[in-house]
C-alpha cells in the first residue's frame, strides 16, 4: 500500500528533487512535502510537479510542525551535505548532517502518524584502510572508524537513527547505503573528481571502486519509500573497476604523486574551488571499497540496470576527454608490446647464460 503524505528533504539537489518527482507521478500517494534550506532552481521546480515545497531548516524544532499539520507518514532524509564547500564550511555541514538529523528524528518521534523512515546514507561507514576485507557486508563494521568528515556524520547520523527505530519500534526504518553515485546529471564528489584534466593519485595504490548509476539510485529510493524493506542494505552495481581504469576511460590524465604530497594538493584544491579533495576522499582513493549487495537483491528485491562499468560509460559520454580513447588505447597497446619484448628479450638471455644442469656422478668420477 503506497503511502497517504511523503516529506522528502534535500529537494533542491537533484537526486532529492527527482524523487519528490517520481513520487508524484504515483497517483495512489496523496501528498509529497519537499523540504530544503534553499529553493529548488527554476528547471527543478518545473520538474517537481504537484509537490509542496516548504523552505524550512531540519535543525530548526518548527520541522516537527510541519510533519504534525500535514499527518505524514513517511520521511526520506535525503538533506545530509558530502562536502564542507556545499554547506559553507566544516562547522555548518556538521551542524545540518548531525544536529539536523536529531532535530528530525525528535520531530518524527513525537508524531504519531509517521509510520516510516527511510535514511539516504552511505557506503562510507565503513570506512577505507589497508584492514579493508574485499568486501563489507551489512553486518560489518569499519575497520579503521572514519575520524571526520562526511564519513563520521553518516556514522553518527546511522547511530541516532538506530536509537530512533529502539524507541519507535512501530516505525520501519529503512537505511540505503550507496556506494558512490555517477551518471550524466548527478554532481558527487566523484564525479567532481575525474572531471579534472590531471588527476592526482597517490603514487603506489589504485583503489577498486564500485559505482552506482543515479537511475539506479533513484529507483532504490523509489521502491524504499513505497515498498515495505525494514533494516540496512548496501546498493550498488555489479563489478568493480579499478582508479586507473576509471581516469583512462575517461580521457583523463592520471598524475601519480608520492602520499605526502597529496594533502597539499588537496588543500590547494579546496581553497580554489577545483574539488573538495578532502582526506577522507584521499583515502579512499587510495584503498577503494567494495559492498556486497546480496541483500539487495534477494530481500530488498531490485538489480540494478548497470552495472559499475556500464555506470562509468554512460557517464563518459557527457564529459569531454582530454585524450582522445583511442590514444589512450594505441598508447597501452604499445607499451603492453614494449614490455612483452623486453619480457622476452630478457628470457632470452637468461636463457642463454644458464648454468649447463649438473650430471649424476660426474663429481664422483672427478674425486676419483
């Protein structure tokens, strides 16, 4: 049964925006709440159909008036800010991710007509460090816990939730984490990354990295607001794709660089405005993630259209390449048969060096 009124914050991004979207094209739900600290520009508006836009902050308590007077019965926490430029700094993203969590979750708390919440959260609980198993179920926990950033907000943010659902048992709770978004019209902090024509890497590590397709993400929260899943499932595509993959297919020019030097390019980046090259993104860049997504499949119930590689070329499409592929192609084809000569050359001569095989004996026939 689908639900009677839907608060969905964080409309004015657009992954928040499409949803509120797709959930008014669903005639059998009355009324969809769009709630952001800012408007929705002109083009999202349009895009949001008959859905209800209220300017209010989720860490203002007034959050929990407009969830009383509408009776709704279903919240999507969508407005948790990834990077510090997005929110105005460090201080004012932690205040909107954690305090604004609380504020929402003490709103939902005493209203009696929420009956579900759905947490847009993130694959980066679980942290990135050389420990790292292949691949984390939902059952894991990081094995080196994330010390700041967007990392340990979503940390804390799944903790108040999971008090939430204590206190609330009535409430289904449904915790979505993705691995990182890409696609033609998404902005992540990935794909703020591999639009840079250099791309710093840290010298010695290639990072496996598993992406999610935004059509793929939209329809996850879709079916999560509107089915019945209750508990946390990891989301992402099929397959992985290492760093150095993901820049060469892109036309990209990757620039590895020794480890030290990478957080003085981080911090150049962020005060140019280039990318928030922040160091929980350096470490994940330099030891990757991979989620098991069993769960997804057999008891949330969807698989994905794309997988990480197809998620990637779709995304290549829109984004022009500073070398051409072909290039890029024809350059690794001629390296791969520079060193497979060299390979052989070398056997070659160790080949022909080799010590002759000793014969059975011939120490004894010369001893005597």
């Amino acid at each position: 049964m689908p639900p009677a009124v839907v608060l969905v914050t964080g409309v004015s991004r657009w992954l928040g925006g499409a949803l509120a979207a797709e959930l008014t094209a669903d005639p059998g739900i009355g009324r969809v709440i769009g709630v952001d600290t800012v408007p929705p520009s002109p083009e999202m508006l349009r895009r949001l159909g008959r859905t209800e836009f209220v300017r209010a902050d989720i860490r203002n308590p007034l959050i929990g008036k407009v969830i009383a007077a509408a009776s709704v019965d279903t919240v999507v926490h969508m407005n948790i800010s990834s990077t510090p430029a997005g929110s105005g700094g460090r201080v004012p993203m932690k205040e909107l991710n954690v305090i604004g969590t609380m504020q929402l979750l003490a709103a939902c708390q005493r209203a009696p007509s929420v009956r579900r919440f759905v947490l847009k959260s993130t694959s980066a609980v679980y942290g990135a460090s050389s420990r790292d198993p292949a691949v984390f179920t939902e059952a894991m926990q990081a094995r080196q816990v994330p010390s700041g950033g967007f990392a340990k907000d979503s940390v804390d943010i799944e903790g108040y939730v999971r008090s939430f659902a204590r206190r609330r048992p009535d409430v289904d709770v449904a915790v979505l984490r993705f691995t990182n978004f890409i696609g033609p019209r998404i902005d992540s902090l990935l794909t703020g990354f591999l639009r840079m024509p250099l791309v710093p890497t840290a010298l010695g590590y290639d990072a496996r990295m598993q992406l999610l397709h935004e059509d793929d993400a939209l329809a996850v929260l879709t079916r999560a607001t509107t089915g019945g899943f209750a508990g946390t499932v990891n989301v992402g595509g099929d397959g992985t794709l290492l760093l150095s993959q993901a820049i060469r297919r892109l036309g990209r020019v990757e620039v590895p660089l020794p480890s030290p030097t990478l957080g003085s390019v981080g911090r150049l980046s962020r005060r140019f405005r280039f990318v928030d090259y922040s160091p929980e993104q350096m470490r994940f860049l330099n030891f990757g993630r991979v989620v098991d997504t069993t769960v997804l499949r057999s008891e949330f119930g969807y698989t994905p259209r794309y997988s990480t590689e197809a998620a990637l070329a779709d995304y290549a499409r829109t984004v022009a390449p500073v070398i051409a592929p072909e290039v890029v192609h024809s350059v690794a084809g001629g390296l791969r048969s520079l060193l497979g000569r060299v390979g052989d050359t070398a056997a070659a001569v160790e080949q022909r060096f080799r010590p002759a095989p000793a014969v059975p004996g011939l120490r004894a026939v010369r001893d005597a």
